[in-house]
C-alpha cells in the first residue's frame, strides 16, 4: 500500500481544476457553441467534462481520509464555477462533507472595482453556503493580476490596499499569491518568441498566455531579483524588481507590503475580524462598501471602502444594525492618516480604505 502523504506531515492537498476530475462515461463528443477559439479550434461545451457528479463521491472519501488524521487537515479546491450557490455543492451543501475550502473565484477575479458587486458576493458568501467558510481569491496563476485588472493606472496603490483590506477584514479565508504582496505588475511577453505557456504559443497573437502574472517572486536588488542564481530565468524578472521587492518594502513603512503585514496583525489580534461575523452596511450606497465584523462578545470593528476617484459621505446605519456604539476609532487607514469619527456619519477620501473600532 502507498503510505498516505498526511503520515509525513502534509497539512492538506490544494487539488487543481477539480471540477473536471471525471468525464462522460459514454465518451459523448462536446457539444459545439459555435466560433473558434485562439487556437483556432471548435469552442464546445463543457457539460460531458466538468463538474460531474461522480467527483463528489471521491471528494466525500478524500475528506473522510483527512478528517481521520489529527490536527486541521485542509482540502482546498479549485473551483470555477458560475454562480456562488455552484461552490456551496463543493462544501457538501449541508452535510459539510466535501472540501473545507472551495475556492470563490467570483469574489476576486473581475475586472473592475465595483462597491456593488463585491457587495452582492459577499452577500451571497454568507448565505449561500450553509455556513461554510468562504475562501476569497483576488491573484492567481491563472489570471491578469489584481495590481492591472483593478487598477486605474493612476491609482494603483491606493486600490492594491482597497483590495488588501477588503480580502483579509471579510468573513473568509484569505489566499495570498506570491507577488500580490508587493504589487506585482503582470509582465505579458511582448513577442511570440519569449513565450513558453503552451496556450499562449498556439494561441499568439490573440491568447497570449499566462507568463506575464508568473513571473518570478521579487526579493531584493540583486540580480534575477535574488529569485535564482542563474544567469537566465525560465521566465524574466519584471523590470521594476528594483523597487518592487520584499527587502525595499520592508524597509519602508508606507509600503504595500507592510499594509498586508498590519492587516494580517490586526486580523490575528482582533477575535471580530478573526472569526466575528458580518452586518453588510449602508447597502444602498453605489461607491462605498461597507461592513462590520462583530465578535461573540459583542465587539465591532467597521471597514469602509471608498472605491471611487471622489470623497464620499457615509452614513452607515449602525443603530439600524443594532450595534452599539457613536465613536469610530481608526485602527488602519490609508492612503492618508484618517482620525476618529462620529459613527452616524464620516466622510472618506479618494480610494480610501478604513478600518475603525467601533465604541
């Protein structure tokens, strides 16, 4: 018998495009949608090769295998599907007995910086999933980086710490991809000669492929950006690795980086934002999200998200809510310093992202 890995101290499995583990048993061509794709081929449904029952009988026995070892084992899954009611099948719906962390794509991966959409997901993460934890995803290997698809060119850093704020404050598990931190730029290969994603190769010009958001982690000056010793990198470092790196942002306060690292402090100090739950607020506000996380014992902290190029007034609505409380007293605030308000109204600036004990 092949001695299971979780013997060797393996915390857990991410299992890669898991919805499409199994495909049609009577091997039944796809249907064809019509048009071709970058490659030059017939686009065609997925129905006969995606999300198939049968891959829930093998995810009940793989959680059933981890739930057997001591300790938090985890399987997290990579989960594309339509809607957010789609992933909750992925947890075992009302049984809790499938994958702990289905990954919501939805939340993350758009392209635009909308108060409204990311509302509605984080509406639909609280009540479409029996309970389970969300597990939020805003970078990955797949995708253009977050850095581009929300930023504006001009504002950049300001909505790279919107983003930040919004993942590690909500009700969810946080999953950080390598560069995200520093806000690395996607670096798209410029001629067909440097690409070595295989879409990208069949697919040039018009699929491009995926280089350009996997390209090496940055750590410091040195060359390959301290990724590697060799002379050459299978993919190139990003030409600003000399600023956009883990050892300069480190050494300033203001950085990106250590935005994340107060984030992440404030989340494991904090029991509200740790494991508190979530009162979405001020809903019908079309610039603004925002939220409270409230503890068991009864603590709030108020995160206010201007996603917007202008100052907003907010009113929240806490008494509304049925949360005590008429001072707001900043924890975090960026980009500028923001003091204290009053919690029946405040005014946030450009692209601001607040967080605030509420007292």
């Amino acid at each position: 018998a092949i001695e299971p890995e979780a013997h060797r101290g393996v915390a857990g499995f991410r299992l890669d495009a898991i919805t499409e583990l199994f495909e049609d048993r009577q091997l039944r061509d796809a249907p064809a949608l019509g048009g071709r794709n970058a490659q030059g081929d017939p686009i065609l449904s997925d129905i006969y090769t995606k999300n198939l029952p049968e891959v829930h009988d093998v995810m009940r026995r793989l959680r059933a295998m981890t739930d057997g070892y001591p300790g938090e084992r985890v399987l997290i899954g990579e989960t594309y599907v339509p809607t957010t009611a789609d992933i909750d099948a992925w947890y075992g719906g009302a049984r809790h007995d499938e994958l702990q962390l289905p990954m919501d794509t939805l939340m993350g991966l758009g392209h635009h910086l909308d108060a409204g959409t990311f509302r509605q997901r984080l509406l639909e993460s609280q009540t479409e999933l029996h309970g389970s934890q969300p597990l939020f995803v805003f970078d990955n290997h797949d995708n253009v980086r977050s850095w581009d698809r929300f930023g504006d060119g001009v504002h950049n850093a300001a909505i790279a710490r919107i983003v930040a704020a919004l993942l590690l404050t909500s009700r969810a598990t946080a999953l950080i991809y390598q560069g995200q931190e520093i806000g690395q730029h996607t670096a798209t290969p410029q001629r067909v000669e440097d690409v070595r994603d295989p879409i990208g190769i069949t697919g040039w010009p018009k699929e491009k492929g995926r280089d350009g958001e996997r390209t090496p982690m940055q750590w410091d000056t040195s060359a390959q950006a301290g990724f590697s010793s060799s002379s050459r990198t299978w993919l190139p470092v990003t030409a600003d690795y000399p600023s956009v790196n883990v050892r300069s942002e480190s050494a300033d306060p203001h950085s990106l980086l250590n935005w994340y690292r107060r984030l992440i402090a404030l989340r494991r100090d904090n029991s509200a934002l740790r494991s508190g739950r979530m009162i979405m607020l001020d809903q019908s506000n079309a610039s603004v999200l925002t939220y409270l996380r409230v503890g068991d014992d009864g603590h709030a902290v108020l995160v206010s998200l201007n996603m917007s190029a202008q100052p907003q007034e907010v009113t929240p609505g806490l008494v509304a809510a049925g949360v005590a409380g008429k001072h707001l007293h900043t924890l975090l605030s960026s980009p500028t310093k923001l003091g204290d308000a009053s919690s029946a109204r405040y005014s946030l600036p450009p692209y601001a992202a607040w967080v605030a004990l509420v007292r």
